[in-house]
C-alpha cells in the first residue's frame, strides 16, 4: 500500500521554528510533485508549498521568507522548514504527492502545527 507518513508537528511559541518531514512508503515510483498543504479550523485546505522535479518551487504569500520546502536525496522525501513561526500558521499540515502542486492524488494523514501567541 503507498502511503505519505509525516512528522514533525507540534507546540511551539510565536517566532520559533519547526521542521516538518514527509516520506513516501510502498512504490518505486518517484513523485514529480511534492508539497504541503494546510487547513485551519474552519478554513479552506490551502497550498503552502509545493516543490516539482526537485528544483521548482512555490510557496503561499503569508509564508514567502520564512518557510522552505525541499527534497531528500531519496526524491520520495519532502520537507518543510518553517522559521518565524506566527500564530496565523495554526493549523493541520498535509503532506501531499503527485502530477504538480494543484494536482495530488496522494495524501498523508496530517500534523497538527499549533502556534502560540
């Protein structure tokens, strides 16, 4: 069975940091897209992240300069480092893989990411 496993998630005060990771388990195959999304308590999944081939990204505005999405050398692994944490990035993350950023068919469970003020 492919599955997304992430961890990472967690408790941390405004302006901190947290590392989040992702792996795909249970296919050769490497993804051409991997990337994060998140949804916040009664808001829209959104994208955060996303990275294509390796070496394409593309981030949401509110985290441009403090967040930054790459690869393992394994191509199967992503990960996002998240600096200057605000209170506004609560929310559950989802780690996702497929075609391109817009179009994931492959989804982890989701890391809760709380962050206090």
């Amino acid at each position: 069975q492919v599955q997304l496993v992430e961890s990472g998630g967690g408790l941390v005060q405004a302006g901190g940091s947290l590392r989040l990771s992702c792996a795909k388990y249970g296919s050769i195959f490497t993804s051409n897209a991997m990337g994060w999304y998140r949804q916040a308590p009664g808001k829209e999944r959104e994208l955060v992240a996303a990275i294509t081939g390796g070496v394409d990204t593309v981030y949401e505005d509110s985290v441009k300069g403090r967040f930054t999405i790459s690869r393992g050398d394994a191509k199967n692994t992503v990960y996002l480092q998240m600096n200057s944490l605000k209170p506004e990035d609560t929310a559950v993350y989802y780690c996702g893989a497929g075609i391109s950023g817009s179009n994931f068919n492959l989804w982890g469970q989701g890391t809760q990411v709380t962050v206090s003020s």
